[in-house]
C-alpha cells in the first residue's frame, strides 16, 4: 500500500495553531519545488525524489530563520512535537505535530539526546550501531562531524535513513549473520541488503530477525520490525530489504522518517535536545488539558500563545514510502 503524507501549512504571519485538517490548496510553493532547494545557510543535500521530503521539511523540523518553529517558536517556548503513523497505516490515520506545553503531553519515557551545532539541521551524536545490543565496532568518527562537514542529522523530511558504506555494510553483514534466511540480490531499488523469506508471513518473518538500535548520546533508539525492514513479494516467494541506504552525501549521515514512524519526536529546541519514546501514532494522541484545541482567534491563541495541534490528513501528498 502506498503510503501518505500530508503538510499542514499554517500562514507564517499567524500565532494561532488549532485543530486542523489540511487540504491539497493549503500547500505552499515548496510542494512542487526542486526536492534539493535548501534554505540559506544549508549545506546542499542532494537527493533523489524519493528520498525528498518537500514541504515537509521547510516547514516543520528546520532550525533555520525560515522555518516554521523559527518564525513562531517564542510563542510555543520553542518547543514541538510529531508522531508520524506506520508507512502501512490507513488513510484516516493522521500524524498529529504539537507546539508547546502539548508537546510533552505524550513524553512519558521519553530519552533526550543532544542538538550538537547550531545550524538550520538537527545535528546529533551518533555514537554507534548496535545489533541484537552489540556494537558493531564501526568507529564513531565515521558518524561525527569533523568541523567541516559530516555528522548525523535527525530528519523528518528525507524518508529513509542514509548511512556511510562503511556503516551500512557494517550493518548488513551483522544482520546476516544473526537471521537464518539467505541474501540475495536486491529487489527494491536504492537498498543493497535483501534476503529470502519465502514461505513467512511477516510476523513470522518479524521473529527471527534481531533489533537494529542507534545509540545516540545519552540515549538509544531501537528501531522496530518495521522501522527497519521493507517486505515485498507474495506468500511463496517473500523477500525482506534493510530499509536503510547507502548515503547519498558525501559524508552526513541521516535518519529519515521511515525510522522515525510509530515513534513520539520532541524538538526541544529551548534546551537544544531531540528526545524519543515508542508510541503507536495511529491512536489518539493525548493533549494536556491546558491545551487550546478549538477555533480561535489570532488575537487571543497570542495571548496564551503556550500550547497547539496539528492534525493532517494522510491523503493528499505522496511522501515517497514503498507500495
């Protein structure tokens, strides 16, 4: 199933943020710009089409003066949340954002690890892989940043995670090592490691496959079954490919929304920190009694200016997830 994204795209001029459900003439611009425009002061990122997050990006994760939460974020203390749903959800499932005091209304749990530089992208400290809680003795220079460029970048807008090949086929070989089932060539475009799971549902599959953890500064992030695997074929001849691909940079690493599903995010931007908790982001997510839900006006949302939601409809803009 191909699945969807919406951008809720509030003017940039407004200090009010209440529930919402986005439509297709709401886009700005961007959603049809080149997937590589980057806002001033961004290193370039080339991308392919697929890995472009559009509009998503510009508005909702950057540090930069153009972004969303740059141009509002003294009104919501800096700080906002999302929750995106699994990439198989349904249609009427939405990915809720939350500003302000409603964005730790979900964070019970939740580990914080650092925003290292101060630039338009969310720099992080990765420190190491892990597979089944072993590192995998990649040296943590490959993921740092060497005062000119790469690093790890935390980022909702490229859709799935980007790694050096060292840490890639690093990764790969240990998966390999720890499943019984056999590589083969790969069958999705753009991942290089694949294996045979003929004759697995994938849940059966989702048993004999080890966890995949990045340990960040301060805090480890385990990814799902399906945060880290694309299953594709019929029930006699079934396939599984790492989700993650070879980096298209230079030098960064990125982790793409694809991992980023089912999983609470909070950009605490005030005390420089990216925290995370698992969630199922298909259920309702709960919103602090302080929170200004309805319609209002601009006037008075400034006013109180302390909390907000978001919620977007998963119809109307392709965000680049397998079918």
């Amino acid at each position: 199933m191909a699945s969807s994204l919406v951008l809720c795209l509030v003017s940039l001029l407004m200090v009010t943020i209440s529930t919402t459900t986005c439509t297709p003439q709401e886009l700005n611009r961007d959603a049809n710009s080149d997937p590589t425009d980057r806002p001033s002061g961004s290193p370039g990122r080339p991308e392919t089409a697929e890995m472009s997050g559009g509009p998503w990006r510009s508005i909702q994760a950057e540090l930069g003066d153009i972004s969303f939460p740059s141009q509002l974020g003294a009104s919501f203390g800096n700080i906002f949340s999302y929750c995106l749903v699994p990439a198989k959800g349904v249609a009427t499932q939405t990915s809720p954002l939350l500003f302000g005091s409603a964005a730790l209304s979900n964070a019970t749990g939740i580990q914080y690890t650092p925003i290292l530089y101060n630039t338009s992208l969310y720099f992080v400290g990765l420190q190491a892989i892990s597979v089944a809680g072993q590192p995998l003795g990649i040296p943590s220079s490959v993921f740092a940043n060497n005062g000119t460029d790469g690093g790890t970048i935390f980022d909702s807008g490229t859709t799935y995670t980007q790694l050096q090949p060292q840490a890639l086929d690093a990764l790969g070989t240990a998966l390999g090592g720890k499943m019984p089932f056999t590589q083969i060539p790969s069958t999705i475009n753009g991942f290089d490691y694949c294996w045979d799971a003929s004759g697995l549902t994938d849940a059966d599959i989702a048993k004999h496959v080890p966890t995949v953890s990045f340990n960040f500064t301060g805090a480890n992030y385990d990814l799902s079954f399906d945060n880290t695997f694309l299953t594709g074929g019929d029930a006699l001849f079934r396939t599984i490919c790492l989700a993650i691909s070879r980096g298209v940079l230079v030098s960064e690493s990125i982790i793409g929304n694809y991992q980023q599903r089912n999983v609470y995010v909070v950009y605490d931007r005030a005390n420089s920190q990216i925290g995370f908790v698992p969630r199922n982001c298909g259920e309702a997510v709960s919103v602090s009694p302080s929170t200004t839900t309805g319609t209002s006006s601009a006037s008075s949302s400034a006013s109180a200016g302390t909390s907000g939601i978001l919620s977007c409809d998963l119809e109307q803009l392709s965000f680049g997830s397998p079918s």
